[in-house]
C-alpha cells in the first residue's frame, strides 16, 4: 500500500505550525505577542504598569483551568499566555495567548487577547472541508461538533482573560480631598 504525500501534506504542514507555534510561545518572542489577529480588548482606565502588578497578577496566575504565566517584555508590556498543563480534573487547550499594554498618551492599560495561529487554521480548515464536500454529504456533526468544542476554549479564554484585567483595576478608590 503506497502511502500517498499530497493527501498528507496538509496534515504535517499543520503538525509543524502547531510545533513552531508551541515553541515560539514558550521562547516568549516578543513579536508573538504584540501582533497577531485580536478576539479581545479590555480598556483600563489610570492603570499604570507598576512595580506592584506582577504581585496582583499572581493571584489570577493558579487557577483551577490552568496557569497562566508572565514575561515583561518592556516597561509599558507585560506578555502572558495560559499554560499547558491543566488540573487532572479538567483539561482543554488554551487557543488564546495575551499582551497587556500601557499607553501613556490615554493614560489607559489594555488588556489584548490575540488568538492563536493554530486555531485559525483549524477553523479554517473545518470550514473548508464543509464548503468544498457535495451539498448533500456535509459533515454537519463535525462542524457543530468543532464550533461548539472551539466556543467552549474560547468562553473559557475569555472568562480567564477578563479575570486578569479584573486583577489590574485598583482595589480601592482614590480619597476624595478635604474640604
């Protein structure tokens, strides 16, 4: 039996991405996470990327769903992705990975989710083979069956993304003056 490339091809050039992708985001390349296609934006008002934030961030860092882990890259950036390993619980793969950026101009810290490369190809390709199969033989299962798995790791991103924009906001007002 002949093993046929072109049908494999597709199949190893995806394998390698996902690889290539897995390596980058651990090397913490910092061009990984300043640009890339954004799912989400979080504005935070006065909140200043100070000496004191990685102590805020840590509290969100050990959840149950995962770890999520941190690397500065610069004064006004701090990068953060959600780790691999998961409690023996509950397991799913992270299709996020995140900046979160101080802009002095606004005098406002954004909170940006970028998804990951991986998971635009997948969705690309689930959808191909919906659109190129015969109107009568869609796999309709598989499609809903990957966009309700897809929508789940994405709720779940979602979910954890806010909470570390939740954990930057200040804690306690500002006193108001005196009079």
């Amino acid at each position: 039996m002949l093993l046929r490339v072109d049908v494999l091809f597709p199949f190893i050039a995806f394998g390698v991405l996902v690889l290539a992708e897995y390596l980058v985001a651990r090397a913490w390349v910092r061009g990984y996470y300043r640009f890339g296609l954004p799912v989400l934006r979080v504005r935070l008002e006065g909140v200043r990327l100070e000496a004191d934030v990685e102590n805020r961030l840590a509290t969100v860092a050990n959840r149950n769903a995962s770890v999520i882990v941190y690397q500065r890259l610069s004064d006004s950036e701090i990068a953060f992705r959600e780790k691999g390993n998961a409690s023996v619980t509950f397991r799913y793969t992270p299709v996020l990975h995140g900046l979160i950026r101080y802009v002095p101009e606004e005098g406002a810290t954004y909170v940006i989710g970028w998804i990951n490369l991986f998971a635009v190809l997948a969705t690309s390709f689930i959808l191909w083979v919906f659109f190129t199969s015969p109107r009568y033989h869609r796999p309709w299962e598989l499609t809903i069956m990957f966009l309700a798995i897809f929508g789940v790791m994405y709720g779940i991103g979602v979910w954890r993304y806010r909470m570390v924009a939740k954990s930057l906001r200040p804690t306690s007002a500002p006193a108001l003056p005196r009079s």
